[in-house]
C-alpha cells in the first residue's frame, strides 16, 4: 500500500525535474535569441535590415503569426516594418494618431497629439499594472482578446480601440514599448490567431527585446544625428559667408574658413594663413582699440571695425571674438567670426536716408494740410524747405513764363544777409540767362540744379543780383493756370546737391503740384461759388435745390418771396405745390441717372404756369440732388395764345384781301357794262332790270369795301356815327351765318341821334356780341333780339360825367341761350377767359369788346342766369357833332379827241371794258394782257401813247414796277394804277413808282373818265 504513494510522488518529481529542465532549456533558447538579436544590433550598420532581421528571427524562433515594429516618425507612429500581417491590415493601422474631417490630427488640452487604440496607451505610457492586461514594464498582452473585449470597456481598456486585431482574427496579441531610458520611440507588437500563446518568460523576453531595440534605437539616432551635425558644420564652415579666424596671441593668423578668400579677394587660404591681423585693417589706431576692448573683456560683441581688400578697398565687418587660453590658463589667443556688414551698413545708411526722407515729406504734408489759404500755404512750405534743406533762400515765382519781359516772386523766405526779390519788392526784367534756365526747367523731368562739380554753371547775373553761389529749382504744372518755378538758393558757398537731397526736392515739388491744383481749384470754387450764390441772390425766377428723398436743401431769395418763407428741410412737393404725395411730375429718378429735364407744369397751388428746369449737383460722397429752376410762363402762354389768334386773323385778312381783290375784278365789268347799257335807249323793263343789276353790284362793291376794311389795318378815326344804318347792315350781314332755328327780332329807334366812335370797331362789337349770343343757343330752338333805343345806364353801370344832362344810347342784344352764374359773369370780361370748347373761342372777343367801348366814353352792362339766357347792354354818349356828308362829284361829258390810251390788265373782260367806255369817248385804246409785252410794246413807241392805265396784280411783272419801267423811258406821261385792294401800302407805291392816280375796282365810268381827262389836260 505504501508503494504506489511513494511511485505518485516519484513521477510528480520527475515531472517537476522535466519541467524544469524544459523551461531551463526553453530559457536558455530565448537568452541566445536575446544574444544573438543582440549581437545583430551591435554590428548592423544599416538599420531597417537589421531590423527587418531581428523581427524575422523573433518569427521563425516563436512560430508567431505576426510581428511588427512601430517608430516614432514627427508626431505620429507609422508601422516601420512587418512580417506577416495582410497589407490591408498594415494599410489601415499604419497610423494611430485621431484625425478629423479635414486630414488635420486632432489634439488634447496640452497641444499633444491624440494616439488612440491600444497602441497609443504603449507608445503614450498610458498602461495600469492593476489590471491583468497591463504589465509593470509597461506592456499589453491577452490570450484571448475575444474573451477581453466583451468583458471590458473601451474606459477599462483607457482608449477608444479599434478592435481590428481581433477582426482579422487575431487572439494572441502583445504589444510592447521600444524604451531608451524614460523615452518610448515605439512599440513592438506579436500577433497570432492561436490562443495562449504568451508566457510570463515570453512577455519579459519581448520587453528586455524592446528595451534593446529602443536602446539600439536610440543610439543610432544619435549617431544619425550627430554625423549630419557634423556633415552640416563642415557645410557650414566650407560654405559660410562668414568668416571663421583663429590668431594667435600675436595676432598672427592660425585658421580661418574658406569664405575669407572671396571677402579679402586672395586666391589661396595658404596666402591668409600666416598673416598678422594688422594685414586686414583700414587703420591701425581701429586696430588698436579693438585689441585693447577685447584683452580688456575677453570677448567683445558685434564690434564694427574697418578692413581693406587685398587691392586696398575698403570693407566694413562686423566681429564677435573670444580670448581662448592655454592649459595654464593662459590666453593663448583669439578666436571668433567676421561677417562683411558693408552692404548692411549702406543699407542702414539708405535707410536712414529714408526714414529722413520719410520725416521731411511727412513735416511737408503736415504743413501742407494745415491751411486752406493758399498763400499761407506757400509761405509756410517756403519756411519748412529753409529748415529742411538748411538753404538760405526758398521761393515760388509765378508765372514760369520766358517770354515775358518781366518776373516777380510772389512767395519768398530767406535768411536776413541775402534779402531776395520779394523782400526787395523788385520786378526783375527778364535777362537771357533767367529765360534759358526757365526754359530748361519747363522742358526738365525733374529738378535742375547748378552749382559746383557737373552740375549746371551759376549764370553771373543770378551771382550778381542775388548772390547765388548754387541753386536748385523745377517747374510745377499745377491742373489750374499756368507752370510755377518752385526753387532754392545756397548763397553763403558753394554746395553740390546730394541725390537724396534732389530726390526729396523733386517729391516735394510734386507734393505741392498736388497741393496747388487742389488749393487753386478750392479758390477757383469759392470764387465760383461766390459767383454762384450772387447769382442766385439776384435771380428773378424761383430756384430751389432738394435731396433725393424730396427735401429741400436750398431756396433763393425769390424762392422763400415766392412760399413765403425759407422752407429749407421741408418736403418740396408740400411746400411748393401744396400736395400730399410725389408730384405726377416728379423726375428725381431720371436726374439722379444724370439726366437733366424740362418740362411744363400748370401749379395746383396757384394755377400758374411754369417751365421747370430740372439738372443733377453730384456730391463728394456719391450723393446726388435735384436744381430746380421755376420759370413762369403764364404771361408768356397768354401772349402766345394771343398771338396765334393774331396770326389767324392776319391769315384771315390775306384771304379776305385776295378774295375782295378777285371779286371787284368780277365787278368792275358788271358795273361799268351795266352804266353803259342805262345810256342807251331801253325799255322800261330793260331800264328797271339794268338798275337793279346795278343797284346790287354797288352793293356788292361796298360788301368787299366793308370786308377790306376788316382785313386791313384800320386807323382808328373817331367821328359822328349814326348807328341805325350800321346796325341794320351788321344785322344783315350775321344773318347768313346764325342758324335758321334761331329767329331775329330788331327794334331800331330812328330818333336816337349820333355817337362819337368808329364804324369799323362799333361793326366789330356787335358783330361779337351776336356771335357770343347765337353760339349760347347753338343746338336749339332760340330768339336773338337786337335794340337800338335812347337809354340813360344806372350809375352802378357806368359812372357819369360831371355834366349830368349827357345822354345814351344803348344797344341792347339779347338770347334765350344758357346763361351765366355770378361767378362767370365776374370774370367774362378778363382776356382769354372763355367758357366754350377747346379751339371754339380765343376768350379775348368780350375783353376787346369792352375795351373799344370804354375808349369811346361808355360801358358794356350784362345780365344773365343759368337757364335764362343773357342779355348785354352797349351805352354810347351821345353828341352834338353834325355829320358830314359825302355829296359824290358832278361829272361832266368829256371827248378823248383821239387820244391814244395804253391799257394793261391780266383780266381780258377789263380791258374790253374800258375799251368801250375810252372809245365811246373818243379815246384810241390799245390793251395787253401781258404786261412784259407792253412794256417791250412802249419801249419801241413810247411816243405813240398819250395816258397809260395798268393793273396792280399781273403775273411776271407787278403793275408798279411796270410803272416805273414806263416812268424811265417817258416821265411825262400820265399813269392810272388800279387795284382790287384798298390798303394804304398801295397808295404809298404811288410816289415811288411815279404813278399819278390809284383807282381802287370797280370804278364807275363817270369817275374814271373825269381822272382820264383831268391827267390829259
């Protein structure tokens, strides 16, 4: 019973022993894995082989899936190599570092890359030995992470995991820190799709292997590093453009860096090497201060000091060197650096000029803006220039003109020992040189200067009349007026004028070109505006100036007479024409556009008419207002409307002269024949027709007197009238034209005696006042009465003469037309008032009616209601002036003894006519109808005709000028013009043309025959 314990034991024992044994030897395998990785480390010199070669024996010795080596590589921790993951997986994990939409890593609180999954917890440091898949080293292993992942959470596990090692299928998973002190440069990481493949020995051998490798790692980095450090100084030494030096304590040269060669211009370093430091020194006394500051210091700190070139050029540099010592302490020598700081040095020295420049120009433009007044302005640049260029002399002469005989300087600062022109209040006459250096300077780019060395000669007379030893000036074109001469004197010696010093000149005098374009401009506007605003003042039409939102800006003085007060700010359209809203008219968008508009509008506020003149203010800030200008043109309307109608008449009268000239050409013949046939034996029949005929042919010849008369302008002759005659013809002659559905009625008192007036004008009223009456009943059934009666007129009516025994006449004229209301009958009389149609009516037939009557001493009285028709009463003064009668002449029986008569008339029946009434007489008559003929016809035998008797109107030749022809050839002969006009512009053709007698158709035989024998004797 005691042997099978004893046996159980034993077997257990040898169990441990082989155990043990395996685990020793398994040891023993990774401590020559470890050796040998560790050899390969040592004497690898490339890097990535060795170790792509260690992670293949890491491979083959544990028969792992796969192995990997992360790097660190700027911020993030790419896979350096791998063995046996599947691309895509390499693909995908290459990088740890979390990314945004963007591509850009994202970052903590500290600025420090985010390093997720459980890669960044190894390379971050982020591990928590108190957890079983967390070792003290710092390393992640699991054996199942199927197993891990669904027991733990992504808090557990410290970091958002992306889980695709276990998505690939990978269980076995181990990652481990490359370390180099406290430094983590990556990680080493195990995969395997078995589970347990992890022992304690594995994981401190793959740790021990990672502190290996990050310790490898690390080294050569450094190794790395400081090889291209030491690539990188000898680059630097051989390439720098500074010089390295190293003397010794005598000065002599022990070493210096190839970049010597070129700064000193030597060929060799072997020609530097040797040399003494005083070899390379401008000025030994430099020399001596600098060795002084630095035995003094030890060191001295960017410390100028002067070279020369190996061909004695001068080179400025700039040195930082230190005392080195011996082993007893000792100094030994010096060491430092020299770098070339010339071109620095210029560059500050321009910079300086610059800032300097800047400076001047910046004092200038102050001065400049600091005065509107142009004078001051050019007096206080004058003064600041003085100070400036420190100059003696500083002026403006204007104009820059070398044609002129003469110049003055108009602006003018100068020290006190050299006064010039203008202190001297000279006008200097203009001398040769002047006039070539102004000529110079108008046609320079720029200044132009004169002085010593090359610049221009100093003419003798400029030394002499102003003591100028060197000068500098330019012509300034400002965009007003003519070019300015802007310059300076150096009177005290000689100066030569820098470039920098011509260049500032040349900026300020563009400046003030600037300054006075702008200044001249400002003045020319003030003078403008001036201008302007007188203008404005002393306009008689009303201008006003708005916004665009209709505000008023501006309103001239006969603008506020016209509103009544300066409405500036108010709404225009409220104020000048008393609406609510925008005006109909309003163009503010089409000015605002540019555009300028005129146009005409009748005021609701006054009724008046106005011509407005609409024009675009353009602002400097970009905004636009309205000028208005208010033309009233009511007046001119008025006159236009009056002289159309006066146009009308006047073509009215053309036609009635050319008709009545036609129609007593029609008569002439009739009368005359007819006088001719009551001389012979007839029979009472014959006899009582022939004077009918007659009777209405001189009728005829008084109805076309009575149209000339009206077509002609009439002298107005004021004589005793009867009016009953005229107003039974002016009844007649209406009669043919009132409407047949309007009855007549006329009562004429012959007992009302006679009125002083003018028939042709008395003719004219009534004819308007029946006119005005018919037109009232126009479309209807009406009566028009007319009244001649011996009436007195209220004294409401008319106000009478101190004699109170002056008596009236009234002619009453009334219908039973429409009628009037109050309010129209105030206003019947005012010119161009009309109550008709459009084009029915002048409104000025009543104005005129009135005013002839009240010329003549008497009153028009009217009386009208709506629906009762009016009625209008004419009151004339009568008087006691006898009226003359005209008693025709006594005609007597003459005998033309054969006298040989020239008749010429284009109208055949004319001539046949006054052929029988000459021939009946003992007249010889010979007629043409063509008046250049006879004229050809007397030419030939002007002795041959005793009396001419010629037409006015003929074609080819006038009936006057024919006369004068005639008058030329024979001014002895006796001349009869007749014409079928009766104007006074004819009569007066009787003198010039030598006419003695103008007849006026249709004559009547006796009456001709009795001027025929008066001219003959």
């Amino acid at each position: 019973m005691a042997e099978k314990p004893i046996r159980e034991i034993l077997e257990k024992k040898i169990q441990e022993l082989e155990q043990k044994n395996s685990e020793y030897k398994q040891a023993e395998q990774w401590k020559l894995l470890n050796i040998k990785i560790l050899d390969q480390i040592n004497k690898s010199e490339a890097w990535k082989e060795c170790i792509e070669e260690i992670l293949n024996e890491i491979k083959q010795f544990t028969g792992f899936h796969a192995v990997a080596i992360r790097l660190n590589e700027s911020e993030d921790f790419p896979y350096y190599i791998t063995k046996g993951f599947p691309d895509h997986f390499v693909e995908a994990e290459k990088y740890l570092c979390t990314r945004d939409s963007m591509g850009e890593i994202k970052r903590d609180s500290n600025g420090n890359p985010y390093v997720e999954c459980m890669c960044g917890n190894i390379i971050c440091g982020r591990t928590d030995d108190s957890k079983d898949f967390f070792t003290k080293g710092g390393s992640f292993w699991s054996n199942n992470t199927s197993k891990l992942l669904s027991e733990t959470t992504d808090e557990d596990r410290q970091a958002r995991t992306r889980n695709r090692c276990n998505s690939e299928g990978y269980e076995s998973v181990g990652l481990f820190p490359l370390k180099a002190g406290y430094e983590i440069l990556g990680l080493l990481q195990i995969n395997d799709m078995r589970r347990h493949q992890f022992t304690e020995n594995s994981i401190n051998f793959f740790e021990d292997i990672g502190v290996s490798i990050g310790t490898a790692f690390s080294r050569k980095r450094a190794q790395i590093n400081l090889k291209v450090s030491e690539e990188n100084l000898r680059s630097i030494f051989e390439n720098i453009q500074d010089i390295y030096y190293k003397v010794d304590q005598k000065g002599k040269v022990l070493a210096a860096s190839p970049s010597a060669l070129k700064l000193y211009g030597y060929k060799s370093l072997d020609e530097i090497i040797g040399m003494h430091d005083y070899d390379f020194v401008y000025n030994m006394d430099d020399n001596a201060l600098f060795s002084k500051e630095l035995q003094k210091k030890g060191s001295v700190r960017n410390y100028i000091i002067k070279h020369k070139h190996k061909n004695g050029a001068p080179i400025y540099v700039e040195t930082n060197t230190n005392v080195f010592f011996d082993d007893q302490g000792r100094p030994a020598g010096a060491t430092g650096v020299f770098r070339d700081v010339t071109d620095r040095l210029k560059a500050e020295k321009r910079q300086q000029e610059h800032i300097k420049f800047l400076k001047s120009l910046g004092t200038i433009d102050k001065v400049i803006h600091q005065s509107t007044n142009l004078n001051t302005m050019l007096q206080n640049i004058a003064e600041t220039i003085m100070q400036l260029f420190k100059c003696d002399r500083a002026w403006l002469l204007y104009p820059c003109d070398p044609d002129s005989p003469f110049f003055k300087v108009p602006v003018e600062k100068t020290h006190s020992k050299y006064p010039g022109a203008k202190t001297l209040n000279l006008k200097v006459p203009m001398s040769d040189p002047m006039k070539s250096d102004m000529i110079k300077a108008l046609s320079a780019n720029g200044p132009v200067t004169f002085g010593p060395g090359n610049q221009e000669p100093v003419s003798s007379d400029t030394y002499k009349e102003f003591n100028v030893q060197s000068q500098i000036f330019m012509s300034i074109h400002p965009k007003t007026g003519n070019p300015w001469l802007f310059g300076m004197h150096q009177c005290a010696f000689e100066r030569v004028w820098t470039d920098n010093e011509i260049q500032l000149f040349k900026e300020i005098g563009r400046r003030l070109t600037d300054s006075l374009s702008s200044l001249l401009f400002l003045q020319n506007l003030q003078e403008s505006e001036a201008k302007y605003r007188s203008i404005m003042s002393s306009m008689d039409e009303a201008a006003y100036i708005c916004s665009s939102d209709a505000r008023i800006e501006y309103m001239n003085p006969a603008m506020i007479k016209k509103v009544g007060f300066d409405a500036t700010g108010e709404t225009c359209y409220k104020v000048l024409y008393g609406l609510d809203e925008k005006c109909p008219w309003c163009v503010m968008e089409k000015v605002i556009n540019g555009q300028s508009q005129s146009f005409e509008i009748v005021s609701p506020k006054d009724n008046r008419t106005y011509n407005i003149s609409n024009s675009p203010i353009f602002h400097a800030d970009g905004s636009i207002s309205k000028f208005s200008i208010l033309h009233d043109i009511t007046d001119i309307k008025k006159m236009e409307t009056r002289l159309q109608q006066a146009q009308k008449l006047e073509a009215v009268a053309v036609l009635a002269g050319g008709i009545a000239h036609d129609f007593n050409n029609i008569l002439f013949p009739i009368i005359g024949l007819t006088e001719m046939l009551l001389e012979k034996d007839q029979t009472k029949r014959n006899k009582t027709d022939l004077k009918t005929i007659l009777t209405a042919g001189k009728r005829a010849k008084e109805l076309v007197s009575q149209i000339l008369t009206f077509s002609r302008k009439h002298q107005h002759e004021m004589q005793p009238l009867k009016l009953q005659p005229l107003l039974k013809e002016t009844i007649k002659l209406s009669r043919s034209t009132i409407p047949s559905n309007i009855k007549i009625k006329q009562n004429i008192d012959k007992r009302c005696g006679p009125v002083m007036a003018d028939a042709l004008q008395i003719h004219q009223v009534i004819m308007n006042l029946i006119t005005n009456a018919y037109q009232a009943m126009e479309g209807s059934e009406g009566v028009l009465s007319i009244c001649l009666k011996q009436e007195d007129p209220d004294v409401s009516v008319i106000e009478l003469q101190k004699d109170r025994k002056q008596q009236y006449v009234c002619i009453e004229i009334k219908d039973t037309g429409i009628g009037m209301d109050k309010k129209i009958l105030g206003d019947i009389f005012q010119p161009y008032f009309s109550t008709k149609a459009h084009n029915k009516g002048s409104g000025l037939g009543l104005a005129v009616s009135h005013g002839i009557v009240t010329t003549f001493g008497g009153s028009i009285d009217v009386k009208s209601e709506p629906g009762k028709g009016a009625c209008f009463s004419i009151y004339l003064p009568i008087t006691d002036k006898k009226i003359i009668k005209d008693n025709p002449p006594a005609y007597k029986k003459i005998q033309g003894h054969s006298k040989k008569v020239l008749i010429v008339d284009d109208e055949s029946n004319i001539i046949n006519l006054l052929n029988k009434i000459l021939l009946k007489s003992g007249f010889q008559v010979e007629g043409f109808i063509d008046s250049v003929q006879a004229l050809e016809k007397f030419k030939s035998f002007p002795e041959n005709y005793d009396l001419i008797i010629s037409d006015l109107t003929m074609p080819n030749l006038m009936g006057d000028k024919f006369c004068s022809k005639v008058r030329e050839i024979n001014s002895k002969i006796p001349i009869i013009l007749l014409t079928g006009y009766n104007e006074s512009k004819i009569m007066d053709r009787q003198a010039s043309s030598g006419i003695d007698r103008v007849l006026t158709k249709p004559v009547e035989k006796n009456h001709i025959l009795t001027v025929i024998s008066e001219l003959i004797k």
